[in-house]
C-alpha cells in the first residue's frame, strides 16, 4: 500500500512538473515573438573583433593585391635637374650642394679604384655603390649626427658623409693594422662607434630587428634621436624584416626603415622577387607611415628623410622610406650581373638616370660648376684616392694576438691554451708564415 502511494504520489508530482515547464516555455515562446516583432536596422551592426577595424558588409568580394593603382613616387627634380615644383625646392646652400656632389663623386671614384683593386687580387672582395650614391647622400644629409645608422653593405656614402675618412675605409678593405675593426671582418663591413654607425653584418636582414630594438631603447631614454636602417627589397623578403615592421609599429619607435630598391637582389629581378606594388605598400599594413621617393634625385631623398625623421621623434612612431633606384655595378665582385641582364638596360640608367648627373645638371643651371670645375675635381679626387690606397697596401696587418682579445675581460684558460698552441705552430713552420708582415 505504501509503495503504491509513492508511485502515484512521483506520478503526479512529474505531471504537474511537465505542465509547468510547458507553461514557461508557451511564455518564453511569447515573449521570444513579441521581441522580434519590434524593428531591427541590421546596418545599424558594428563589428566588435578586437583584431581589425572595419565595417560589415553583405557582398562577397576579394581585396585586390593593388588598392590603389600605383603608388606614386615623389620627386623634386626631374632627370635634367629642373626644380618642377618650388615649393619642395630645400633651398640648400651653395656650399651645401657642392659638398652633396664631391662626395657622391668621391664615393664614386673610391668605389673604382677599390674595384679594380680586387680584381687585380690585391684585396678579397669588394661591392661598389654605381647609381645609389643619391640615397646616400641625400638620407645622411637629412640626420642628426645623433641617429644611429645601421646598414646593410652598400652604405658607404651615408658614412663618408659623417667624416669617416677615407684611410679608414681602405684600412678596412685592406685588413691592416689601422682597421677600427682589427682586421676581423671581410672587406666592405665597416662601422664606426664616435659616428654612431653600426659595423655591417654580412646575414641578410638581421639589422632590421636590431634597428628596432635600439630605437625602442632611445624611446625609453626619451634621447631625442631617431634610428636609421638600411636594406634592400631583396632583405625585405626575409623573416626578420617583418618581425622588425610589426614590433616597431606596436612598440611606436622612432625609427626610419630606408628601403634601397635597385631593382635586383643580386640576380633576382622585383617581378620574381614580390607581387604587390614595392615596399611602400607594405607600409600600412604594419600601421607605418609610407612614402616612395625617387632615389635617383638626392632633394627627394633628403626632403623625405628630413620629415621622416622629425615625425619619428616628435611622434614616437616608424616610417617607411622606399627609394627606387637602379644599381648600375655588378651585386659584388663574386656576381656577373650581364648573366641576367642587358648592357643596354645597365647604360640607359648610367647615361640617361643617374643621381650625379642629376644634380650636376642642377649645379651647372646656377653657374655653381663648370667643365674646368669637373676636370680639376676629378683629377683631386681620384689623387687623394690614390694617396690613400698606397699606404694602405703598405700598412702592416694586425697584430695576431688580436684573435683572441675583445672577447672577454681576462683571456680564459681556454683562450690561453688556443693562443699557446697557436704560437707553437707558427714556430714550427715559420718559412710558411711570414710574421714580419704583422703588427708587433
């Protein structure tokens, strides 16, 4: 009896139970309906992804590779060296120009006779500037000699620019004892620390995270500098190039990515190197500032420099410089570039676009330079070379103890051990070294 009044007591608590529920859900049912009866304007949505901003939309479409067609490229000179529009004029000095023109001529002239000098074996390698040297000097110009540079390996002009003499640069092609960099590096890496140039790195792309990190610091340390860094489209294909864009971008510090795009990554032309249009328009899909410049014309150059870097540290943020230019030498002098392309292509950009006839045109049209003028530079300069390179090659080389200093503080067993050895072997076969030729 007890067990048959539970089971209709469970049966009838369940019904009830059920009915309830029926009940909450015929006044949800209602509730849910009287609320979609009230109008909804579904244009009125925003989205609310925390990654992009944007709007929605109701069509399914594709971003095309080239928002816009082209992006232009800004020029104050045109190839005859006209000004085209005053307002970009800089309206730099006399004594201005004149030194922009000797030294992308003496860099010029430095970069043949070191060719040469590699060529004839007296020195292991070397990488010529032929066509850049507006991107040089026009970049160095627009600088506090504060910034920090780094570069990739064919900024030579930027560094001339500061003052680095030129017995140094040949010291350091020549590995002699005068070399800052005591003859450990291969020719072409210079650097200098009282200029605030970093010494060159031979990996591609590995300046571009360290340019970051740096200005990052210089933010932190409010110093009122800006970093510089150098590199070519080809770099801008590595890894590190975009982990450089993003984090400069994020961190906003004040840093000019100077992109150098001669038109081939050693023998890889751009239409086989990237897609979309250059450099520059990467720029703002990293939130950079972007402009493309004609490299060829040293005014554009330091116009966009100039602006760049006074936002940069005015506004703690990155700005991205693309300079379009031709490299007329070979990559280095390991490379042959008439194996993939034309001696027609390489003179039109020598005759017809190059960045020193460019402002020589420019000079002359203000009787700031003439035939005798040329003529008598050209005989100084290539002296002055000249001079230096000789007594480069008769410098001694580097003290061999140097191997095993500027590691640590003290030398460590280890190190000693090396050293001792070292001397031994030297010892036993001397007539195959010949130490005379090294410092003491």
């Amino acid at each position: 009896m007890n067990n048959m009044y539970r089971v209709c007591f469970h049966a009838a608590r369940q019904a009830a139970g059920l009915k309830a529920s029926r009940l909450l859900q015929h006044r949800a049912f209602r509730a849910s309906a009287m609320h979609r009866q009230q109008p909804f304007d579904s244009s009125l949505e925003k989205p609310q992804f925390p990654g992009a901003s944007a709007e929605f939309v109701d069509q399914l479409e594709f971003i095309q590779p080239n928002v816009i067609s082209g992006i232009p490229v800004y020029r104050v000179m045109d190839r005859q060296g006209n000004i085209i529009n005053p307002s970009q004029d800089p309206e730099l000095s006399k004594e201005t120009v004149l030194n922009f023109y000797q030294k992308m001529t003496l860099l010029n002239t430095m970069d043949r006779i070191l060719y040469e000098s590699q060529r004839q074996g007296r020195i292991s390698f070397y990488m010529t500037n032929y066509g850049e040297e507006g991107t040089h000097i026009g970049s160095a110009a627009a600088l506090d000699p504060s910034d920090l540079v780094f570069g990739q390996y064919r900024e030579a002009g930027v560094l001339m620019y500061r003052g680095f003499p030129l017995d140094l640069f040949m010291a350091q092609c020549y590995a002699n004892a005068d070399d800052l960099g005591k003859g450990r590096q291969m020719p072409v890496h210079y650097g200098s620390k009282d200029l605030n140039f970093v010494t060159i790195s031979s990996p591609l792309a590995t300046q571009i995270p360290q340019a970051v990190g740096s200005a990052y610091a210089i933010k932190r340390e409010n110093a009122n500098r800006a970093v510089i860094c150098y590199f070519g489209e080809g770099a801008a294909s590595e890894g590190d190039a975009h982990a450089g864009f993003n984090f400069s971008a994020t961190l906003e510090c004040p840093l000019i990515f100077f992109c150098r795009n001669n038109g081939y990554a050693i023998s890889t032309p751009t239409n086989e190197q990237y897609r979309g249009d250059g450099i520059a328009a990467r720029g703002p899909g990293y939130g950079m500032m972007s402009i493309r410049v004609d490299g060829n014309d040293v005014f554009a150059v330091y116009n966009a420099t100039k602006e760049a870097r006074r936002r940069a540290v005015a506004e703690n943020q990155p700005f991205l410089i693309e300079a379009m230019t031709y490299r007329i030498g070979h990559h280095s002098t390991s490379d042959d570039s008439s194996a993939y392309r034309s001696v027609d292509e390489v003179n039109y950009w020598d005759k017809q676009d190059h960045p020193i006839s460019r402002l020589r045109h420019y000079m002359t049209a203000r009787n700031w330079w003439s035939e005798d003028d040329e003529r008598s530079w050209r005989k100084q300069s290539r002296k002055m070379v000249m001079e230096v390179f000789e007594r480069a090659e008769r410098r001694l080389k580097p003290n061999p103890e140097l191997l095993f200093t500027d590691v640590y503080q003290e030398m460590t067993p280890n190190l000693n051990k090396q050293r001792e050895s070292l001397w031994r072997h030297v010892q036993q076969y001397k007539e195959h070294y010949p130490v005379d030729l090294y410092d003491k």
